[in-house]
C-alpha cells in the first residue's frame, strides 16, 4: 500500500407507498414509513434472517457483470466494518482535522494494494485501486466528521469526546468505505479502470469536498500502463434513520437543496423605553421583516420550483427600559434550484431594504452561499436504482418523489462528473421510522446490518461501471 504525500424485480407491495410521507424535522429529512410492522409481516427483507452459504468465490469465475454474490460476500465483511464504525463513534472528531479519524482509516486499508494520497489542507484521504484492465476512473465517497452536540443513546459505544457525536450516520459511511475497498480488491481483476474512494472530512458545514476539490481531487493520472483514467462517475450513500434496515430510496435530479445564511442588522438610535418618539427603533422594523419575508416567499417564488426561508434569531436589546440601537436577524435559505436561489437572494436583499428605509433605519444585508444543490445525474441515479434492486430486491427501492431540504456537499463532486447519492435505511425493523429519533438528533440509532447493503451496493456500482462496454 503506497502512500503519498501532496507535496510530492419483485414489485413493491402497495401498501408501502400509501404509508410514506415527507418529513421535514430533521437536517437530513427523508421519508417516513408508518405501520413498519405490518411491512416485515409482509416481506421478509431482514439481510440477517437469511441462510447464508460461506462457499469460496473466485472473482476470475464470475461473468463480467456479475454482482449475484456481493451481498453474501459484504456480509462476510460486517463484522470489521462494525469494528470500525464503533471505534469511530466512540471518539467523534469534527471538522475538518481528524488526525485519529484518519489513522483509523489507514489501519483499516493496510495490507490492500492500494495508492493512498493524503491531504494537508484537510484529514481527507484519497486511496486508488487500480484494477487490472485499463479503463475509466470511478470515484465513492464516504465523509468521516461527527456533529459538535452531546450523545444519549446509551449504547456501550457511546460518545466519549464531549459535546461530539456521530450523529448523521457519518461512522457507517466511513465503515462501509472502506468495506468496500476490501470487497474491490477481491475483484480487481474484474475492474476495467480504477476505483477511487474518497474519504471525506468536514462535510457538516465545514466545506471538506471543497477543499478536496480545489486540492486536486480530480487531478488524477494515467493508470500504470500509462493509459488515461479520468474520473467518469462519482456515487456516495447516506445513511438515514428515515426508513427501515436495508432499503434504499434516491431520484432523478436534484436530491438535495441548496443552503445559504443570512445575516441582517438594523441599526437606528437607541433611548428610554418610554420615549419612543425619541427614538430609531429598529425592533417592530425587524420584526416586520421577518413577516414580509414569509409573505414574499408565497408570492414571489414558484410553487413549482419552491424553496424554504426559516428565520431562526431575532436578537435585541439588554434590558425592559430600553430600546436598543441595533437588532439582529440570522435564518436560512434553502433551494432547489439556482433560479430560486438567487430569486430568494434578491428578494430578501430588496425587503430588508425597502422596511429599513421606511423606518429610516441603516441596514446592512449579508447573504452568504453555503452548499449547492446535490443534483444526481438522471442517467446514474436511474442506473443506481436498476442495480438496487438486482442486488436487493425491487420492493426494497423507493423513488423520492420530490427533493429534501437538507444539505451536502457532495453536490460539488456532482458539478464536476455525473453521478448520484442514495439514501440507506438503518432503523431496525422492528422499529417504527416513523417514530424513530431523526438524523441529527442526540438519541438517532443505527442499525449496523444497514452496511451489509452499503458494502455492495458501493461495489455494485463501481463494477458496473468499470465493466466492459
């Protein structure tokens, strides 16, 4: 292992679909399923009730497109991949420095026949595997930052770090990574190209694909017979409590939202509280534009190309005598497309403006870009679902009929080559998701037989890619 450095078709049953519904009380809402009992009564999609057969597989024996065995062989895979999602969310690190992270990952990867680049900007990791046909370059991604927010799930692995949690799955994420590498390189002589998988940092607001990104990511070389591979196809899984242990659900085009801040201060003259009259209050100014926002959200943006602003601080004043000379106001923008966004962006710009002027009050309106939309490829996230349901079952697919608001940043990895993200259930199945705690949320639980499904589904795809034409 070579490290370098940067300086050098079963149909879905019907009563599914009538019990999902959007939820929107989390960072990462998804779906909700009711009557989760009714379903496992119904289907037996629990990976683990299975009979397993533990026969040798050679890779060399397989047809070309071949992923009937990857299930089987990912679950051989499960116990390591618990090992190492456990060790990691015992001790969580966040942002986009996780130097133990890091090396836990690395011990994970020794001994496979893999090119390791390690970046500085970032604790990201970039590992190569390089199969044994020349061919394209398909990149899998899995981000490693926890969530700065304390830990009460009462699992024997819990949070030992105060104040941080692997809270959004981020610990199966890199488990089922670097389950994948190892499930790869046992079929390395079946890959026409090169597999990349991209162990992310900071993806909780802290940029981390960005900054891969701009450190080179895509500045990938020739295979070793010095043919070109550059990276054609991006695919990354995102673990959600949303839906129940071994289902996948994604869609065509946007996926995931856009999310911007804002960032609004009034500033007039501040006096006695009785004496208004005296005064440049600039707290009913702020307090009208929170309202007219809301107002122009429904009147000005396409209910068909909708968008959310959520104003989540109002910040005035220090006392009840006293009226403040400044006022605060701090929200979000979410939207799901690029026409939206800047439409948001203009407007709220244009309400601030207008009410401060009115009350003759200063303003000053900062609106600043975070992530971009995560648009999959049509193509691929239809390719993604075509092959979930070999490798699972069609009734374990769902199709997302519109975008969630949460955020990512693998949209980035999405501007620059086609690709999708999915979306892996991880509430046991005796468990309603319905009901259970959210992504995000100090009491989220997963289960970890979700990364069975994880492990192959990553090594489906890349296969499939890096197959013959």
């Amino acid at each position: 292992m070579a490290i370098h450095d940067r300086n050098e078709d079963r149909a879905m049953p019907k009563p599914l679909a009538s019990h999902l519904a959007s939820r929107d009380d989390s960072e990462h809402p998804i779906l909700e399923v009711d009557l989760v009992d009714e379903f496992t009564r119904r289907i037996d999609f629990d990976h683990r009730s299975l009979p397993i057969t533990r026969s040798a597989y050679d890779a060399r024996m397989a047809e070309p497109n071949d992923i009937s065995t990857l299930t089987e062989e990912s679950r051989d895979l499960l116990d390591d991949a618990i090992s190492l999602r456990r060790s990691l969310h015992e001790w969580p690190e966040l942002g986009n420095h996780l130097p133990r992270t890091r090396d836990e990952v690395l011990a994970a990867l020794e001994g496979l026949p893999l090119g390791l680049t390690l970046h500085e900007t970032t604790s990201g990791i970039v590992a190569a595997l390089e199969g044994d046909h020349p061919g394209p370059t398909m990149l899998l991604r899995g981000d490693m930052d926890a969530l700065p927010m304390p830990e009460d799930t009462g699992v024997e692995f819990s949070s030992r770090v105060e104040n941080a949690m692997h809270a959004c799955g981020h610990d199966t994420h890199t488990a089922m990574l670097a389950g994948a590498a190892r499930l790869l390189t046992a079929h390395k002589s079946r890959l026409h190209g090169r597999v990349l998988f991209m162990f992310q940092p900071g993806e909780e607001g802290h940029n981390g694909a960005g900054h891969m990104i701009d450190e080179g990511l895509f500045d990938v070389g020739p295979l070793s017979d010095g043919s070109a591979s550059p990276i054609t196809g991006a695919f990354a899984i995102h673990t959600t409590s949303s839906l129940p242990t071994g289902f996948i659900s994604t869609r065509r085009g946007p996926l995931m939202a856009s999310s911007d801040v804002i960032s609004i201060v009034l500033t007039g003259k501040g006096g006695h509280a009785s004496e208004p009259f005296r005064t440049l209050d600039p707290v009913p100014a702020a307090c009208e534009i929170v309202q007219a926002l809301q107002s122009m959200m429904t009147r000005r943006i396409n209910t068909f190309n909708p968008g959310v602003l959520t104003i989540t601080q109002i910040n005035a004043g220090t006392t009840t005598n006293v009226i403040p000379e400044s006022a605060h106001i701090k929200g979000t923008i979410r939207a799901i497309s690029e026409t939206t966004r800047r439409m948001i962006h203009d407007g709220v710009r244009r309400v601030a403006e207008g009410i401060a002027s009115a009350h003759g009050l200063e303003v000053e309106v900062e609106l600043r870009d975070g992530y971009d939309v995560t648009v999959n490829d049509d193509d691929y996230a239809g390719r993604a679902a075509d092959i979930t349901k070999e490798l699972i079952g069609a009734d374990r697919f769902i199709e997302l009929p519109t975008p969630v608001m949460g955020a990512e940043d693998f949209g980035y990895v999405l501007n620059h080559v086609p690709g999708a993200m999915v979306f892996l259930g991880a509430t046991p199945l005796d468990k309603n998701p319905a009901h259970a705690a959210p992504n995000h949320s100090n009491r989220v639980f997963y289960d970890e037989a979700c990364m069975t499904t994880g492990i192959a589904l990553y090594g489906a795809m890349a296969l499939r890619h890096l197959s013959p034409a």
